[in-house]
DNA sequence: TATTAGTTTATAATAATTATAACTATGGAA
DNA sequence: TTCCATAGTTATAATTATTATAAACTAATA
C-alpha cells in the first residue's frame, strides 16, 4: 500500500484511491489485462468505478511510464507492468499473453538502415507451455 | 494480370474481378494499409466495390497465407503483403509502417521456455528515414 | 465559507469490425 | 435455352473498444 503509493508519487501521479487500486490489480496478475478484466478485478473492491477511470488511469499510467501498451491483441488494448524490457507469447490456444525473457540481437542499436529507432516490441505466437503439458495429459488417458 | 490471377489460383482462391484488384493495389502498396486505404483505392476503379468485401477478401487472403495480418496500430489492423519473413518500424511522426530487414536471433528457434512457438512478430517504434531527413531540412532553413 | 484544481462519473459519440440477409454472376444439368 | 446451385458481392444493422464531453464530486487552500 505505502508502496504502491510511493511508485505513484516517483512518477508524478497523484496517488488516489483508484489510481492505488489499478496499480495494485496490475502488481497481482501478470498475464496483461485489458481494461475490461481491470474494471472487473475493481468493480469487487470499488462498486462504483467507472469505465472512463480506468481508460483514463491507464492512458495516464502510460504516460508517465508506468505500464506500457501492448496492440497484440486486435480486439483490444493490453496493459504490461513490469520495469524490464521484455517480449511476450501470445498462446493462440488460451488467448493469454505470457513474458519471455529473450533480448533481440538489435536491442540496443539505436539506428537501423537509417530510421531511429525509440522502442522494440516483440512477440512470438505460439502455444504456451501450460497448454502443451494439457495437450500430453489429454493424450495419455 | 495474369500473374495476379495465378497468384490466387495457387492458393486455391478463386480470382474474381475483386479479389484481383485488391491484389493489385496490395502488390503496389508498401506501406502495409488498413482496410480504408484499401477501399478508398477501390473505389477509383470499381466504384460500388463494397467495404464488406474487403473485409471479407483481406480474411480469405490472411487464411490462404496470402497475407499477415499486423496488429501494430492500436486503431486498426494493418495487412502485409510480401513473402519473406522481416520486421516493422512504426514511424511515430509519420505513422507509416516501413519493413526492416533485420532477423531475430531467435528467428528459427521453435522453442522458448517451453512455449511451442510459430510465428515471430517484431516492431520497433521510431521515427523513419524520410521524416529524420525532412528535420534536417526544416533545420537548415 | 468560498473557491479552485484535479479526479471521477455518467452519458453520448465515434469508428473498426462482424453478422445477417438479400442480391448477382457463373457454370453445369436438364 | 432455361433452371438451379453455389460462390461471391453488396447493403444494412449490430457489436464493441475507445474517446469526447460535461456534470458531479473531493480535497486542499485562501
């Protein structure tokens, strides 16, 4: 909680109830909500949330580098929370979006055939490691 | 035309006066459109063409492979239209989506922690040569 | 107390995409 | 030729994520 607080005020977010409670849901899952499943996880502790807080919490969170914006998904827009640079799987089979630790050969080069490059996002698709070990388990029997 | 029209064959898509436009406008386009530019192209030369089909031609062309679907812009979805595998820069000023020629380290390996993996898509976000120039320009003024 | 800025909420507007059903063209069978 | 079936196209409506707008609320301060 004072935690929580304290990460709100580094980045110049003032730290209210809601904006405490977001942050919060994102610290607990890590499988990149969208802002549908945050309004949901809220509506539990915060009845009266409204949608628009969320869309504004997360645009300011994005702002101010808390989270970043993940377009993996085409129905909607994903939220990362986690300091390090990282890349993701998007399981085709759960839908779930999963970090991986996996650092591209051009990550720190700053300039490629010209253009300057700011950010990198990467992401496989493929089947998760949970769903495969599902896949064995359903064959054996 | 002709090789417009064995280009669909061979995917087992059945070349309709459409299908063949849209293509032709894929093939001559290199920046990766959304369904509007498609359309808006379209019309200048079969003007009753319908945004339905385009939808619906642009769906048969990602499942015959004809086409990757990029999930890059959060508004809406971008088509890909060349054969071999290579990564994306979004241009933040200009908006453009320009392909890269860089390989991933990671390109031909099929397993990550686990996780089955089948496809790789990668971007960075930057600014482009052609906008990076026109700074230059604009500065020297 | 009154005021102000910042935050939250409710509501409406926008826009990409999908669903549905009607229409059209084509090619084969009778 | 005419009829029919199928695939493809079109028009229209429905769905849904997101943004815009304005009103209501909160907390701090003069």
């Amino acid at each position: 909680m004072e935690d929580l607080i304290k990460i709100l005020q580094s980045r110049n977010i003032h730290p209210s109830h809601q904006r405490i409670k977001i942050l919060e849901i994102l610290e607990k899952n890590e499988d990149h909500m969208n802002v549908n499943m945050i309004y949901e996880e809220l509506l539990k502790e915060i009845p009266t949330i409204s949608k628009t807080t969320v869309y504004n919490t997360l645009s300011t969170f994005a702002e101010k580098g808390l989270v970043h914006c993940l377009t993996i998904t085409p129905e909607e827009m994903r939220y990362d929370y986690r300091a390090n640079p990282h890349h993701h799987l998007l399981c085709t089979r759960c839908g779930r979006i999963i970090d991986v630790d996996v650092q591209c050969r051009y990550a720190d080069t700053m300039e490629i055939d010209g253009h300057c490059i700011e950010e990198i996002q990467g992401y496989f698709k493929g089947i998760c490691r949970e769903c495969l070990s599902h896949d064995k388990a359903q064959k054996q029997k």
